[in-house]
C-alpha cells in the first residue's frame, strides 16, 4: 500500500469552477501506477492529512505534468490556512476500493 509524505505546491485552477489541487511528485504517481488499480477517469482512491486535517478523496491523472493531481476541497484550504502557492505537507496514503 502506497503512504508517503511530500511538499507540494497549492494550485488555483481557473476554470469556470475555482478548484484547488497539489501536484503529486513523479515518483510518487509512478509508485501509485504500479501498484493500483485504477477506477474512473483514472483515479485513485487516497487518505489525506495536511496539517491536523484528514480526510479521503480520489487523485487523478494529469496529462501536462504527467503526474496525479490532489484536490483540495474549500474547508481543507480554510482550516489549515492554505491558498494559491502555499506550501502543504501532504502525506498520502493508498485506500482500497
């Protein structure tokens, strides 16, 4: 099972709806491709924590950086003081089904 910690970068995506993601390191969506299943859309089913927060969503693929992308939901971003180029520790953890 996948579980590692990293820095990443909050991101603002603009489209029509605002959403908020953090890029996963390379060698950490190369471990999760090797070792998952995918569902729809490619995505993977993960446990969050940044900061004291923790809470369970699904990553997904991101052609341009070849990478996976985290979302990171309005009440995440407002309870651990995070915004466009906040730098978060992530530690990620593998979910299964």
């Amino acid at each position: 099972m996948i579980r590692e910690a990293f820095d990443g970068v909050v991101r603002r995506y603009d489209g029509e709806a605002a959403w908020y993601f953090v890029t996963l390191p390379l060698d950490l969506a190369d471990d999760i491709r090797a070792t998952t299943e995918p569902a729809g859309f490619g995505s993977v089913r993960v446990e969050v924590r940044i900061g004291t927060t923790t809470w369970r969503t699904s990553v997904f693929p991101d052609k341009g950086s070849g990478s996976f992308v985290l979302p990171v939901k309005a009440e995440v971003r407002r309870r651990e003081h995070l915004d466009d180029g906040t730098v978060a520790t992530v530690t990620l953890t593998g979910v299964d089904g």
